[in-house]
C-alpha cells in the first residue's frame, strides 16, 4: 500500500465550519475513485495549510491520479501548486474494524 500526503495553502485561520464545508462538498468523488481505499481531509489554521492523507493500493493507481491534469486543475482551484509526497505503507492498524494489514 502506498500512502501519499498531498498539501497546499489554504487562507489561514479559515473557520473550521467553512473548512468542513469545503471538505463535505469534495467528500462523494472519492468514494468509487479506482485503487483508493481512505482519505483523511487535513488543515493546519495556524498555517493555512490543506491536503490529504490518501491510502492507495498500488502507488501506479495514485500516480495515475495526480496526473497533470489534476495539477493543473488544482493549481487554478487553489490558486497554488499542491505537493505530493508518496510513502510506502508496510502495515495498516486500522482500530475500528479491529485489523491489522499488512500492505
């Protein structure tokens, strides 16, 4: 499994409700996207720093996803160029469902 935390300037101190808004409104095209299994919404309001923690299957199904096209379509959203960092994930401890994977 293959983690990739992506981030981005927000405004800073942005009112978490307007933040959960935002995150709420982007929540559904996620659901059925191919090879992602979770995204965690982030925002720092000391920084006015956004972003995700995404979990992938594969680190070809995320690469597949930050293609230029979402570069381009992010960087007009945001009005700046997000980063992508990619990280392996050997192992998964998921509390909820009571698991741990390895991945």
């Amino acid at each position: 499994m293959i983690i990739a935390l992506v981030t981005y300037k927000m405004p800073p101190k942005l009112p978490l409700a307007d933040v959960e808004r935002r995150c709420a409104e982007s929540a559904q095209r996620f659901r059925q996207l191919p090879g992602l299994v979770r995204k965690n919404y982030l925002y720092d309001p000391a920084t006015g720093t956004g972003g995700g923690s995404y979990l992938w299957e594969t680190r070809a199904a995320a690469e597949a996803y930050y293609d230029a096209a979402w570069f381009e379509r992010m960087t007009a959203m945001l009005g700046n160029t997000p980063t992508v960092q990619y990280f392996e994930s050997p192992l998964q401890v998921d509390n909820a469902a009571g698991s741990i994977t390895t991945g």
